[in-house]
C-alpha cells in the first residue's frame, strides 16, 4: 500500500519537473521570439502553453486522487498540496508567455524596439524561473529564498522600463501601441517573475510546513 | 508464534481440565449411587430385624430424617409409612421392588417420583412372616451433584485458567526464546534446537553464496565503472521508470552536475523538453537521437531502449560532445561557400567578356583591354587556385617541404625585393630593420609568411605611409614583426581575420584585390613552425603583426 503511494508520489514529482521544464521552454521561447523578433517562433509558444494547461489538469487529477485514495498527512499531505497550488503559478506562467508571444506575432515591436533593459528583465526573470524550479527538484531551501529575494532585481526592471516608455510616450514621434505593448510586455514578465517567488514559497512550504505570505 | 504457541497450549490445558472434570463427575456419580445402594440394604437389614423383633413398634420409635420407610402386608396394603398417612396410599403390591423382594427375598428400582421431582432409589426386603419392609432414598442426578460441587468447581477453574495462562506464556517464551535469539549472521554458532540445524545449515551455505555473487557483482560494476570512466562520451544508463541505474564522469560533466547522482531521476539532473521527449521516445521502445544544446556546448544525444521480455526494462543514453564537430563543419560549410563564390565571380567577368568578343560586339580598338581583363582575372583565378592548394598542402603538413636553416633576414629582404615596385606605386616607404637571425624551418613558407603580412600592411595602407619589417631575437625566439600605418583593424574583427576568406570590408575586396586566404596560410605556416602569432592593431593608426618563432621548440623538428 505505502509502496504503491510512494510510487505515485515520485510520479507526482516527475510530472512537475517536466511541467516545470515546459514553463522553462515556453518563457525562453518568447523571450527568444522577442529579442530576434521572431513571429515565426512566436506562434508556436501558444502550443507549448496548451501543454502547459494539459499538464495541470492531468496533475491536479493526479494530486486529487491521491488525496481521496491515500489520506496523506504531513509531510505527503504538504507535498501534495503545494504541488496542487504550483501548478497554478506554473500554468500562469505558460498563459504569460504565451501572451508576450501573441504580442510579438502583431509585429508591432521591431528588434530595435527592444532595449537593454527588457532583455536583462526577460534574462531575468528566465533565471527566476528556472531557479524556483530547480529549487523544488533539489528540495534547496537556500535557493528558494534566493528566488524570492530576486524578485526585487525584476520589480526594479519593470520601473525602469516604465520610466524609459513613459519618456517615450512624451516624445512626438512615439507609436503609442507599440509603447502600450512594451509595457505590457514588461509587466508580464513582472507577473512571471511574481508567480516564480509564489512557487518558491510553496517548495519552502513543501519542505518546512511554514508559508509566509 | 509466541501468541500461537501460548493460545495452543492455553487451549489444550482448558479443555483438558474440562473434560478431565465431566468424566470425574460421571465416575463419582457412579460411586455415590453404589455406596447409597450399599447403605439402603444395610438400613433395610438393620429395620427389618427390628421389625421381626418389636414390630410396628419399632418403626414408630425409630426417629429418621434421611430414609423413608414403608412397612407393607402380605397382601400389598401399606402398614405403615414415614412420611404419608396410611389410610391414603394406595395397594403397593404391584410395586417393582416389592415384587422382587416377595419372589427373591431382596429388590430394588429406581423411580422418578412425580409427586417429588426427585428420582426415588427404593429397596424391599421380605420379612419372614411374609410382610416386605421397603426403604426409599432420595437419590442425587448427575446436575444436581455437580451443582452442589458448583462453587469449588468455578474455584478451581478460575485457578486453573490462571494457573495454564501462567504457565502457557511462560512456555511459549522458552519455546521461542533460542528463536529470538539466533544469531542469522553466523548460523553455525548457535545452539539451541536441533531441528533447526539443517535450516541453519542452508541458510548458511545460502550467506556464502551471496557473499560470493556480490562479490562478482561487485567486481562487475567496478570493471564497468572504470571502463566507462575513461570513455570520452557519455553514458547513461537508465531503468523503465527514468532512474539513474549507471552515468559516468563524462556525461555528469556534460549535463554539469558534479555529484553522485545515481538512484536518481534523471529528469532531477537536466529537465529539457529534448531530454524528455528523447527518453519519452525510448520508453515507446524507438532508438532516437537529438541533438542538444547546452551551456557548454552542443551534444548529441541517443537514447536506445533495452527491452526484455518485450517491455522497456531501461534506457541507454549515449551522449557526445559535437560541439568541435559541429564548429569543423561550419566551417567547412562556409569555406566551400566561399570558395565557390570567389571561383564563379572572376568566370562570370572572363566568360562575359569571352562572349562579347567571339559574337564580334566589341570594337576592334576595345579588344586588348576586354583581353586585359579576361587575364587579370584569369590570373586572380590562378592566385586563389594557387591559395588553397597552398593551404590544403599546408593542411596535410607540408609534406614534401625541405626543412633547413633559414635566415629570416635574407627572407625579409627577399620579399622587400618583390614588394618594392608595388610599394613604389601607393607611395609606401618599406623598410627593414633588424638583424641576420637563423631559424630551423621552411624557407618557403617563412617568405610566404613575411610576404604576406607586407602585402597586406601594403594593401591597407595610407597614401604615403610606411611598412616596416623588423627582425630581432631573443633567448626564447626569433621574431619578424610587421607593422604599418594603415587603417587597422577594428577589435572585434582581430579574432576572426585568420580565417579563410574572412574579410573585414567585405564590400571594396574587389578594388583592393587579393584572395581572402592570405592570413589563413600565415597561420597555418606558422602553426607548422610552432610559431606564435601576436596582433595589436589601433584602428586609424595602424597594425603590428609579430611572428614569434620559439627557439627551443625549433631543434626538435630537425
């Protein structure tokens, strides 16, 4: 019995590394689309966020019936939860790289239009991701408030690229949509980076039973 | 085992006590009824002689609580009674006692009395005047003699259960305590059952065996370790489910994790979709490839099921390092590019220029400049023909290239020689300095070399700039060193100006001439010599280009 629940706990596990691997293909893909303003690539980002919402359900099914079969407490009951509550932030993710790719497929944004501070956002909030994923496959508790405490580095980003539109907006030969993409851009990536410390939080809850926030 | 052997023996002295207390109850039952028998015929002798001697008299005096006794007539009336009023009994003749006593002189029976509720032992005796004198005992049921022995009996049961409790507990302890106590490490040092000394016996052939197969196993996977420790490419091996069974150095180090990742899942060690969907791949039981880039560099990675039995039972993951490879091809692909472009270009103009003059469409007076061009550029061909066999040649080693004593300053005087005029016409000072210097090496290819740094610092030179050559030696080597004051070369360009056909302005190669392949052979000669190559150039304000041939090094290839 408790070898068949640990069977499916490892399977749990797998099934969000590779959810995880998949939020990492598809932030590094519209990140890419972006930077070599790429359409071609663009497009294909909202298939990998298709996946994305297959993997979570297929996952929360998963988390479901273990709850309803195992009764897990402690410890497996954590594990469980929190897998339930990353999916989610994991899926967002998925669905805001997915968006900044809808953005670049209008070809509004030339690659000129894409200033250092974007790419070092994007950059960044790729490194976040990835971080916050790593940390839940090594179970690193240092790693996971690393993550978290990076959330300022991308928060300062954003504000920067706020200031430099806003300039821009002020200029007269300014192409408002394609300032408004911009900034959506950047707050999207602003989101992902938000939803990466919430998946840090949860490997931190996972691992110590303590959630702050 | 303990809790069975205590329930067993639990059981067995329980019911042993039952049943050993249900037959004592029938064989005292049996006792009891054959002393009261014995008692009855005594009291029946005992009042039958006091009757023959008193009388009724006798029976009237006699004052007893336990017998009942009738005295009865010959003719089975009743004469007299203990217990009831004569007058009302009934004839007693047919009685089965009396008729016994009347025929053999002694009877008994034994009746249930339904007016008592209790069963009747009766005796008769026959008097000598004929008259029967009959004694009746109230006799005891089985249940009425074990109710009355009820209390001592639950008394001894109690104390019986107690008592076999006790002793099954601390009986099934001893039985199991030498089992506890087996010491399965060692089977042959203990002592305790018998029986168990052929079970001991095998398990300890069975510990040998497994010792020794362990060993081997052992032995194995060490052989197996270091055989594909030292294999440059990587292995993994995986079980169905994707966990790490083997991986060796070469492909830790390529998926960049440094510790002992085995009995993990690979998916905790590199998690790319590529990966996932290779192993997704091989699960299904298809050998598939891919190839992967990582941060330090490009791999191939082949991923072959290992089916037994019909099902996936693990994954073998070869993983090489393409990344060289890859470079190599790239650059072999960009070479022939070029190559084929900078053949097709000079053709175009001398088969153009071919066709105008055989359809008669040039003037007469046109014809030796169209003739001009079409062997300028025939000759241009012939260079770059010239270049790559030169490079190719050089490529293979220089084979067939005499190795002798070189003086770098002659070379360097020799080039200036066939430079001059061309130096002439831009309006370009060449100057040599420095000193004779000897070196081991080709002679050809050490003018080649200086003639090729000098055609350039020519070729990308200022109107009324200078070249110069410069000669010198030190401890460790021999240098030419080649500097101008041209238009130099921007920094990030420096890196790649070695290689074949690269060309920092692309678009004015034409106007200033030359193949692309200059540079390349200067580095492939100077490889071929153990030469150094060192480049400082300021753009704007000219380039230095050291060739730095070590002393040392020289003797050996001798």
């Amino acid at each position: 019995m408790r070898s068949k629940f640990d069977e499916q706990l490892e399977l749990l596990h797998k099934e969000l590394i590779e959810m995880g691997a998949l939020c990492e293909s598809a932030i590094a893909m519209a990140a890419k689309a972006l930077a070599e303003g790429d359409t071609k690539m663009a497009s294909k980002v909202p298939e990998l966020s298709a996946d994305i919402d297959r993997k979570e359900r297929d996952i929360e099914t998963m988390c479901m019936k273990l709850l309803l079969q195992q009764q897990p407490v402690a410890r497996d009951l954590r594990t469980i939860s929190s897998a339930l509550k990353m999916v989610t932030d994991m899926e967002r993710i998925g669905d805001n790289s997915g968006d900044i790719a809808e953005i670049v497929t209008m070809a509004n944004i030339t690659v000129s239009d894409n200033t250092k501070h974007i790419q070092d956002m994007a950059r960044a909030t790729i490194k976040m991701v990835t971080d916050s994923i790593d940390a839940f496959v090594k179970k690193d508790i240092a790693l996971a408030n690393a993550v978290i405490a990076y959330d300022d580095v991308v928060d300062g980003f954003f504000d920067e690229i706020k200031t430099d539109l806003m300039k821009q907006f002020g200029s007269p030969e300014s192409n408002g949509e394609k300032v408004l993409d911009l900034l959506m851009i950047a707050k999207y990536f602003e989101r992902m980076g938000d939803h990466a410390v919430e998946i840090a939080k949860w490997v931190l809850f996972s691992i110590t039973g303590k959630k702050e926030g | 085992m303990k809790k069975r052997i205590f329930r067993t023996i639990f059981a067995v002295a329980i019911s042993i006590f039952l049943a050993s207390s249900l037959l004592f109850m029938a064989v005292l039952y049996d006792y009891f009824s054959g002393i009261q028998q014995n008692q009855l015929r005594m009291q029946i002798d005992l009042a039958s002689q006091g009757v023959e001697g008193e009388g009724i008299d006798y029976l009237q005096k006699l004052n007893i609580k336990d017998y009942r006794i009738t005295w009865i007539g010959t003719d089975g009336s009743v004469l007299y009674d203990s217990l009831s009023n004569v007058e009302e009994m009934e004839n007693h003749f047919e009685r089965e006692e009396v008729k016994e006593a009347l025929s053999q002189g002694y009877g008994t029976s034994s009746r249930y009395s339904s007016t008592l509720m209790q069963k009747y032992l009766y005796g008769a005796k026959r008097l000598s005047d004929g008259t029967v004198i009959r004694l009746s005992v109230t006799q005891k049921s089985l249940l009425i003699l074990t109710l009355g022995m009820l209390q001592p009996i639950i008394i001894i049961f109690v104390i019986a259960i107690f008592l076999s409790a006790f002793l099954a507990s601390r009986l099934s302890k001893k039985i199991v305590k030498p089992l506890n106590a087996l010491n399965l490490d060692k089977p042959l040092d203990n002592d305790g059952y018998d029986e168990l000394s052929p079970l001991l016996r095998r398990i300890d052939a069975q510990q040998k065996e497994i010792r020794k197969q362990s060993a081997v196993l052992r032995q194995k996977q060490n052989e197996f370790d270091v055989m594909t420790s030292s294999m440059s490419e990587g292995l993994i091996l995986l079980n169905g489910k994707g966990t790490i069974l083997s991986i060796n150095e070469a492909a830790a180090a390529f998926l960049g994790t440094d510790r002992c990742c085995t009995g993990e899942d690979i998916l905790e060690i590199n998690r790319g979709l590529a990966l996932v969907g290779l192993l997704n791949k091989a699960r299904d039981g298809k050998h598939s490839e891919w190839i992967m880039e990582l941060e330090n560099g490009r791999y191939q990675m082949i991923a072959s099921p290992v089916i037994s039995g019909g099902t996936v039972s693990g994954i073998v993951l070869l993983i090489f390092d393409v990344t060289e490879k890859e470079q190599a091809e790239q650059l072999r692909r960009e070479f022939t590019a070029n190559v084929s472009h900078e053949l097709k270009t000079p053709l175009h103009t001398i088969s153009g220029s071919a066709e105008l003059l055989a359809n008669g469409m040039v003037k007469p007076e046109d014809v030796p400049a169209f003739s001009k061009r079409i062997y300028s550029e025939a000759q241009r061909m012939i260079q770059l023909v010239e270049d790559i066999m030169r490079l190719s040649h050089l490529d293979e080693g220089a084979a067939n290239m005499k190795w002798e004593t070189v003086s770098l300053y002659a070379a360097a005087e020799e080039v200036i020689k066939v430079l001059s005029d061309k130096a002439e016409n831009m309006g370009i000072k060449l100057e040599l300095y420095g000193e004779a210097v000897q070196i081991n090496g080709i002679d050809q290819l050490i003018q080649e070399i200086i003639y090729n740094l000098c055609d350039n610092a020519i070729k990308y030179n200022r109107r009324g700039g200078s070249v110069s050559v410069t000669v010198r030696e030190t401890d460790k080597y021999a240098a030419v060193a080649v500097s101008d004051t041209g238009i130099g070369i921007p920094a990030e360009h420096q890196e790649r100006i070695f290689e074949r056909f690269y060309r920092v302005d692309k678009s004015h190669s034409k106007e200033i001439g030359g193949t692309g392949l200059g540079l390349s052979i200067v580095k492939h000669a100077a490889k071929l010599h153990n030469a150094e190559i060192q480049l400082h150039s300021v753009v704007n304000e000219g380039t230095e280009i050291t060739v730095k041939f070590p002393k040392a090094d020289n003797d050996h290839l001798l």
